[in-house]
C-alpha cells in the first residue's frame, strides 16, 4: 500500500504540501496540485479518512443507522436510495450502519460513528426508547436526526409519521364502505409503528361504535407467509369478517393467496388493504389498495434538517408526516352499505 511519503516524492514536493492538497487549506498552485494528484492516481495512494478526520473535524460523511431486519423490501430500498442520492446533491457520503437486534447494539452502531467523526448521524430506530434517543442527542454536538419515531424533548431532531391516524382513517374507509367485521393483521408487536397501527384500527372501531373482537386481530411478523397463515386462522375459527387490515403490503400479498386458495374471492367477499404502497401493489390482480407512507418526504426533510443544522439555515417545524390511502380494485362495498 503506498504511503504519503512516496506521493510526495513522485510529485517532486514535500509531505506537507501532499497533506495541503489533500485538507484544502492554505494556498497551493494549480499547477503543483495537478502534480500531486497525478501522483497519487500513479501510486494508488488512499487517505487515511480518519486520521484526516480527527485532524480536521470534519468528514463529509453522513451516519445512518437501521437494524437489518428492515434491508429486505421495497420499503428500506426507498430509504436508502432516498437518502443517498439528497446527501450526494449536498456533497456528503452517506455510511450505513447494522442497528442489528437490540438497544445496546443501535446505540453502539451510533458510536461507532460518532468514532469515524461523522458530521451527522440519522437514526432509523427500532430497539431505542424515547427517553434514551433524547439523551443521546443532547449527550452530543454532532446533529442525530430521529427518523419515524415522535421525541418528547428534541423536537426538531424527528421526523414521524402518523401511523396511528393512517391506520384510523383506513378502518373508517373501510366502514364507510358498509364493513363492520374487519380482521387486522399486525406486525411484530415489537415494533412502534405496528402497535401505533393496531392502536389506530382499535379507536376507528370504537368511534364508530363496533366491538373491538380479539379473535379478529392476528399477530404477524410482516411477511407473506404470516398473512396466509393469519386467513387460515381467520378461516378455522370460523369468526365472520368481510375486510382485512393487513399491517404491510407483504402480509396483505400472502392474505389474499389464502383467500382465493380457500376458494374466497377479493373483493367480492372480503375486502383487503395494506399499507406501504409497494411498486408492485398497482399491478397486483386484484390491485392492491394500500396505505402509502410519505417515505421521500420525510427522508428529504430529514436531510434538509441535518445540512441546515451543519450548513446554517431554516427549516419547517412541521414534522409529523401524513400518509395517503390509496384505493384500488382490493376494496369493495360491504354487507352494510347504503
């Protein structure tokens, strides 16, 4: 591996200047800087971006921080290439960190780039509680930007999403249409986005005065095969519903193959919505209706908020996104209807 030294000597100058070009401060010729970083293609030398770094404080560089069980799917592929493509337009590399399993893992990933002096780090949290999100933020000077979770403290550091009131308004659509015995699927009920989903489809129910029926609610764990396996239950106990609230496109896909293998038809009989609005749900037979979450608003503002917080600047106080349902071919009028 080639060395400073060995750049400096083919550029016929000094380590110092070597150093110079590469920080960008003080004044050097064009014309010894073209020496220098020819030599450094000849020679194949690569900086040392943490020493680098820690001499200059700065590393352009972006922290983001996701536990890996949200790599598979349309969803995280969203995220990421959201948030790549606004910090490489502001200049910045974005580095990807494993949250992996746990809160002690997700706040290490967090110090460990805190460790590579990122400017920023965005958290995608799934372990961190509310209280020790806060604390970490105010622990440290670098901006730690919270992506869909609602702080109580550091207001200006979240962006959230209002998956509880998405939730609420697919139920009553679902209502609205003539559907009183509605099933839910949830997600992992680990999750703070599947409890805020369950919780939202509860209070429809009981603000349009409907029995909350347990035996309707099924957990899942976000895949397909929990939404087959959650129909098959459904269908065993015998529990009478016309609609299914499946807590992700994934699950409501799987839903619907059960259906149509037990023989019961979509939307003719049961009526069903996801949520996410996967590319591939217009395209679905039936088209999938599903709740769409404003992923690249929110991503978008989030990067917005940590180059105005580096870089100087305004921005909204408004942080709390709103999805958008979208109805397709997947909802029909139900038993109840006018």
């Amino acid at each position: 591996m080639s060395t400073m030294q060995e750049v400096a000597k083919r550029a016929n100058v000094s380590k110092a200047t070597v150093s110079r070009v590469l920080s960008g401060k003080g004044y050097t010729s064009d014309e010894t800087k073209a020496r220098v970083y020819q030599a450094i293609e000849e020679t194949g030398y690569r900086p040392n971006l943490l020493a680098r770094n820690l001499s200059t404080s700065k590393s352009a560089c972006i922290g983001l921080v996701v536990t890996n069980n949200l790599y598979q799917g349309s969803y995280f592929n969203e995220i990421l290439s959201q948030a790549a493509k606004k910090l490489e337009d502001n200049g910045r590399q974005l580095i990807l960190v494993d949250g992996k399993h746990s809160a002690e893992e997700e706040h290490a990933a967090i110090q460990f780039l805190l460790g590579l002096r990122c400017d920023a780090i965005i958290v995608y949290p799934r372990f961190l509680s509310i209280s020790q999100m806060d604390e970490i933020i105010e622990q440290h000077s670098q901006p730690i930007m919270i992506v869909n979770r609602k702080l109580r403290k550091n207001q200006s550091h979240c962006i959230a999403c209002d998956h509880k009131g998405s939730s609420f308004n697919a139920t009553q659509y679902l209502i609205s249409r003539g559907h009183r015995e509605i099933a839910f699927i949830t997600g992992s009920m680990d999750s703070p986005t599947a409890i805020e989903r369950l919780a939202g489809y509860k209070e429809a129910l009981l603000a349009s005065g409907i029995e909350v029926i347990e035996s309707l609610i099924i957990q899942g764990r976000w895949t397909p095969t929990c939404g087959v396996q959650g129909v098959m239950k459904l269908h065993q106990q015998a529990t009478p519903f016309t609609a299914i609230l499946a807590s992700n496109d994934d699950m409501a896909i799987g839903a619907i193959k059960a259906l149509d293998d037990i023989g019961i038809a979509v939307p003719q009989q049961v009526s069903v919505i996801g949520f996410d609005d996967i590319p591939t749900a217009p395209f679905l037979k039936p088209a999938l209706s599903s709740v769409k979450d404003p992923v690249n608003g929110m991503i978008n503002e989030v990067i917005h908020r940590v180059i105005s917080m580096l870089d100087g600047g305004h921005f909204s106080k408004e942080n709390i996104f709103i999805s958008e349902l979208k109805i397709r071919d997947s909802v029909s009028d139900g038993p109840y209807s006018n």
